[in-house]
C-alpha cells in the first residue's frame, strides 16, 4: 500500500512521491515528537512536544522528560498503526536522540526510528 511520502514533495517522475507503509509509519512517529499540542488546527492536543525541551538543561531529568513525552505521545496518537517497543532518549551536544523500537501491526515486523530533536537540551545550565 502507498501512501503520500512526508514532507511532500515530487518523484523523479514529476508526480506526487509516494512511500510503503513502514516509510509512511516512520514519517508518522517523526510528526508526533516533533508537533506541539495546540499547534494543528481541530487537532489540538495531537503532538508530544519535544521540541519544548529546547531551553531545558541537558541532563537525565531532560532526556526522563522526553522518554516520557515520547512514548506517550506515540501510544495515544499511533497505537492502531504501532505496538511501541521500547523508546529511548539521549541528549548529545546541543541535540535530543530519540530511539523508537516498534512493531508494524499490519505485518508484526521489528522497525526502528532515529529521531534527533534539533536544539534539544542545550539550554541555560546545559552544556556549551
């Protein structure tokens, strides 16, 4: 099944780029951390946030705070697409890792996502 490749754009073709379903599904988890609650018209508590943490300290109480988020964020938003795995939060130099571990439910395929928060966790009292 294909599905509308995110963000839009166009193939070599010169038509609308489209994407298999563990692409669109990765696409998915990326626009849930990232998009801030209120932010999408008539959807307004859709999103995780992370990119709120941008002026927290790094630290095990910041990257806590994100794993949180995070997984929350994908079990309310996603869990008719995905079984969340296991999610794990690192804050790197002035950047937030994010690493999620998910099971498709259409097939039951172990994928994994990489998602870095820019900005994350450089803020007052983080490092330089």
């Amino acid at each position: 099944m294909d599905t509308l490749d995110h963000p839009y754009r166009f193939d070599g073709l010169g038509r609308t780029a489209t994407t298999g379903l563990a692409d669109h599904v990765r696409d998915l988890i990326e626009q849930v951390l990232l998009t801030s609650p209120g932010e999408r018209v008539m959807r307004p508590d859709f999103g995780a946030g992370l990119l709120a943490l941008v002026f927290e300290p790094a630290g095990a109480a910041m990257a806590a705070t994100a794993q949180l988020l995070a997984a929350s964020g994908l079990q309310r938003h996603l869990s008719h697409l995905i079984a969340v795995e296991s999610v794990e939060c690192d804050a790197i130099d002035a950047t937030l890792l994010v690493r999620v571990s998910y099971r498709l439910l259409a097939d039951g395929s172990l994928q994994r996502a990489e998602i870095a928060v820019p900005g994350a966790g450089g803020g007052i009292g983080g490092p330089p």
